[in-house]
C-alpha cells in the first residue's frame, strides 16, 4: 500500500458515520473506525463499510496479556480490515501473539502497527504515573524499535516523530500520523501539527485527519485538498 489519507470517522452512530461516506462519490476514502464507534455498533460497522468498498484502519489499540491479545486478533482478522494497533507497552511477547492471532491460515493478515506512548501522556505524567524515568522521546523510540523486532508493520506517530523512526527502524517500517491541519485551518485541541505537504515532506505514510475533514462544510473538498497536497505529486502546496 503507498501512500494514503485515512480518515477518522469518529462519530457515534453507522447512521451519521454511512451519511457522511455516501457523500464521497468518487474516490473512496480509506477509513478510521475507533473505540467510539466500534463500541456503539460492533462489527457490523466494520463490514458494511467494508462492503462500499473502503480501506479500513481499526483502531482499538489492544492491550492485555498475550494469549487474550492472540484470540482478539484472530478474531479481528475475520472483519478483513486493512491495518489494526495495538498498546507497544504489552511488550513483545503481546506484539508476537498479536501478530500470530491476526495471520490467517492462508498466510495474509492486515498491518500490524503499534501506539507508542499517547500524546496524551506527557514527561510528567509518565514519571509520576508509570514511573519511567528516561525522556519521553527516547521513550518512543525504544517502543518503536521493539514493536519493529517483534516483526510489526510500524507506528502510531506524530508527524514531527516521523523522520526519526524511519532513520531507526527503516523506510520500510510505516509512520501513520495524526496531527495534521491545514496551513489555514483551526488547530482545535491537538498541540504539535504539520500540513498534509508538511507531513508528506517528513516521510510519513499514512496522515489520519479527523475533524478538518468530518468538520468542513464541504467534506469531499476537505479530503481532496488532503490527497492534492499529501498524495498527488503535482499537488504540494505550503
Ligand atoms: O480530528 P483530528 O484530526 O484531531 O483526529 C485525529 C484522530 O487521530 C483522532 O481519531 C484521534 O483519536 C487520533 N489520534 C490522535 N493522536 C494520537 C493518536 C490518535 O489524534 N496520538
């Protein structure tokens, strides 16, 4: 897979989440299905959008002891998505049993990636909550090199993040970062963004973009702006 724009459909309901999909006629936009809407409809959710013929990235960010983690995965590889995550924090033996659970008998299993630590989770709160002492930076780049030798597909990342794993853990190895806005957009509550052509400068594979596209007044112009700038070649503007 190149490179794409996801988007996160973080709504609550299949009803408002398939009335903004039937607006996009054209191109089919990769999606992002979270806790909040997977939680309120179940799997249904996940095949009926996967029967109109979209991508999806199921994010549930699984965490447990590796033998629930397994039979989760196993489970999840049924629904036929694209790329799901998991918590890097479960260690390696939880990402291994992960990726076991997801491969199918047939060989095939949807992409594997890993959060490092939220970017909800600050120096402080990482000191005093968990008791990690090492800057929080270097704390990332050690979840990411450990999720890349438990032979996952790559990271949950900030886009400024981005270049880094890539020089650590390689080309390879995928950036999928959230973050982003536009250079004239509102930047709401996310406090480190790039722009789509900023994030594709950096290398990152996959942008996330909820709100400047869930929340435009014209939604399909918003996401065609993102693969102008982000994907088509022609199209970078700063
Ligand atoms: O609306 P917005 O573009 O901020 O949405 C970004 C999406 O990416 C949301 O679904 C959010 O939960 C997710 N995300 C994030 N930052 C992270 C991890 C996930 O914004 N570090």
């Amino acid at each position: 897979m190149g490179k794409d724009v996801i988007v996160a459909c973080d709504f609550s309901s299949a009803e408002q989440t398939l009335s903004f999909l039937d607006r996009f006629t054209g191109r089919k936009p990769f999606v992002k299905i979270g806790m909040e809407l997977y939680y309120a409809e179940g799997p249904e959710i996940v095949r009926q959008i996967k029967a109109r013929g979209h991508k999806i990235f199921l994010d549930l960010k699984l965490h447990d002891i590796p033998n629930t983690v397994k039979k989760a995965m196993a489970v999840l590889s049924r629904l036929d998505v694209d790329i799901t995550n998991l918590h890097a924090a479960g260690t390696s033996a939880m990402m291994e049993a992960a990726l076991e659970g997801l491969t199918r008998p047939d060989g095939t299993r949807p992409l594997l990636i890993a959060v490092t630590q939220l970017t909800s989770t600050d120096q402080a709160s990482m000191e005093r909550d968990l008791l990690i002492k090492e800057p929080i930076d270097r704390v990332v780049m050690h979840y990411a090199e450990t999720a890349r030798r438990a032979g996952l597909d790559g990271v949950v990342c900030s886009p400024l993040e981005a270049g880094k794993v890539h020089d650590a853990c390689g080309a390879d190895f995928l950036t999928v970062t959230p973050g982003v806005r536009f250079a004239d957009g509102d930047v709401g509550d996310q406090k480190r963004v790039m722009t789509p052509a900023q994030a594709k400068a950096v290398g990152s594979d996959y942008i996330v973009v909820g709100r400047p596209i869930t929340a435009a007044l014209d939604p399909v112009a918003a996401y065609e702006r993102c693969i102008n700038e982000f994907v088509d070649e022609t199209g970078i503007r700063e």
